[in-house]
C-alpha cells in the first residue's frame, strides 16, 4: 500500500504528464494572419487527419486516401432549404460534390441491400437529409478502420454528427447523400 505521500508524488506526475501531452497536441506555434503573412489553409501532408484541433475537427477529410483539401461545409436545413427553393440549381451545387453535412441525429436505419444511412434531422419535421454510410468507417485518429456497424452504434439520436460525403440529389422530396463517413461528432 502507498502511504500518503507516495499518492500525491502520483498524482503530481500524472497532472505534469497530461499537461505536457496537452501542450504538445495543441501547441503548433501558428500565429495568426496579419496583413503582412497571408493566412493559408492547406494541411501539411504530415499532419495526422481526424484528430480534433481546438475542439473541432479541421474542414478537411478524415480519409487518408482523399486530397487534404478544404472542403465545403452546410447545415443539414440548408440543403433541404436549397432543393425546395430551386431542385436544379441544389443539384448543381451539391450533386457529384464531396461535402461535410452538419445536423442533428435522427436516428440510424438500414435500408435495402443492407445499407446503413444516417437521417439527419431539419426544420421540417417530417423531412431529413439522409446519408449513406460507406461499409468501411474511419473510427479513429490517423486513418483507424472499422466496420460501419460499429461506427453507427456510437451514434444516438438527438446528438450533432457530421458526415462527409457526395451529393446525390433528392428522393421523395428528400437530399440524398452517398459515400459517406461519419465525422468525430459521433465519437
């Protein structure tokens, strides 16, 4: 058994330790952009992708195999919004394009042939963004894999997810997304 002092010896090393991980994850050394150092936004082929950086991930893709581009970032009622307004001109914009959809869980359901899709909840109540999940997930910090099974689970209804994928248009009046990999948010 530890007497006292040998407990709180610990617990000092531990906090120390934690705290130079911390620092060292979170510490880059950027500063910020002045008019003088424009700011840049592509990612350093060395960085590891999906790994939350100030609380939220980067607006790039998790997947290892995709481009370290930025990509385009919308709210799941933005997309309904956009195929009520005009369905050419949502098509235009979302159809055939890599995109992160942000929303709120409905809820997970399996369609025909066994595919998995996420329903994203809208204004609407009785519409929702529903994206298809690819079979092989990136469930983790520098590209870790997992069957979309396992990753659907860590999602439950009513928490914010956000998913990268294709347009693929609307069906039954609703947006229609294919190729998709779940986001940290459902972590």
């Amino acid at each position: 058994m530890l007497n006292r002092t040998q407990q709180i010896l610990i617990a000092i090393v531990a906090v120390a330790v934690l705290g130079m991980l911390w620092f060292a994850g979170n510490d880059k050394g950027h500063e910020p952009a002045t008019a003088d150092t424009p700011a840049t936004t592509a990612q350093a082929a060395s960085d590891v992708r999906g790994v939350p950086r100030n609380g939220t991930l980067d607006p790039v893709s998790i997947d290892p195999d995709r481009p370290a581009d930025r990509l385009p970032q919308y709210q799941a009622d933005a997309l309904l919004n956009d195929y009520r307004d005009n369905p050419g001109a949502a098509d235009d914009r979302y159809r055939g394009k890599y995109i992160i959809v942000e929303g709120v869980a409905s809820g997970i359901r399996r369609g025909e042939a066994d595919n998995v899709f996420v329903d994203i909840r809208t204004s609407d109540p009785n519409a929702v963004v529903r994206a298809q999940l690819l079979r092989r997930q990136i469930c983790g910090p520098a590209g870790r894999v997992c069957e979309v099974e396992a990753r659907a689970t860590m999602v439950r209804r009513g928490q914010k997810v956000a998913v990268e994928c294709n347009g693929a248009g609307q069906s039954d009046g609703m947006p229609m997304l294919t190729d998709c990999l779940l986001r940290g948010g459902a972590n």
